[in-house]
C-alpha cells in the first residue's frame, strides 16, 4: 500500500484528504504543523507528500526542504497562495508540484497519481540497472 504525508494544519481540508485518499486504497499520515511533520519526517515511511504552505508554526517550504533532505519522494504543495512569485518558489525548493486551493478531487488525484508511477518507473530502473551491473 503506498502512503501520502499529508501537512496540513486546517482541520476540514485535512479530515477530507484523509477520506479521499483513505477511499482510494492510500495509507495516510497526517501532521497539522511545522513541528510535527519534520518531527514524523524519519519515523514514518511515505512515498508522496501533500504540504500546505501556510502552517501555523512556520513554512510548508521548510518542511519540504526537510522532506527532500531526508527522502526522495515526490512533493506537491497544496496551498491558496496562487501567485506567480509562491508558485516558482515552491518548485525551485524541490517541489514536483503546486496545486492552488480550492481544487477538485479529480485534479489532486491525477497528479498524485501521475508523480507516483512516475516515482515508481524510476524506482524500477534503478532496481534493473543494479540487477545489470557487473561487480
């Protein structure tokens, strides 16, 4: 079963991610602050991440940058900041992806969808390159 990192410190937007991705067969692990999900970020395993922005106590972008220090999973930031400067800032912090709340569940699980075969067609690469080198 693959597993989502959701960082997001609004209750609602959080208890429904939970469900939709809960209903689509993911595991989910939940941290509404800063301080929580880099605390959770080497105790849990995940193989994507959904980080807000704007956390009570501090930065989605922080967190993302822990996030990639410490594992090589996809990161899509969910957030209502939509301008061009937060966009770009976000991806150039190592994000794969930006999504501009409110979104349609449709579009959120096409692109969780779309990062995690694309994580995994790398990961199985990997895994055939290994198996081909010569010791």
């Amino acid at each position: 079963m693959q597993r989502i990192f959701v960082v997001e410190d609004d209750e609602e937007i959080a208890r429904n991610l939970v469900r939709l991705l809960c209903a689509e067969g993911f595991g989910v692990i939940h941290a509404p602050t800063q301080r929580m999900a880099i605390a959770m970020l080497t105790q849990e395993q995940y193989d994507l991440a959904l980080v807000d922005i704007s956390l009570p106590d501090g930065s989605g972008f922080t967190v993302c940058t822990e996030i990639k220090r410490v594992r090589d999973v996809p990161v899509i930031f969910l957030t209502a900041f939509g301008d061009e400067a937060s966009v770009v800032t976000g991806l150039n912090m190592g994000a794969d992806d930006y999504v501009t709340k409110p979104f349609t569940t449709m579009e959120l699980l096409a692109r969780v969808n779309s990062h995690l075969r694309r994580y995994g067609k790398f990961l199985e690469a990997l895994g055939d390159k290994k198996k081909n080198e010569k010791i």
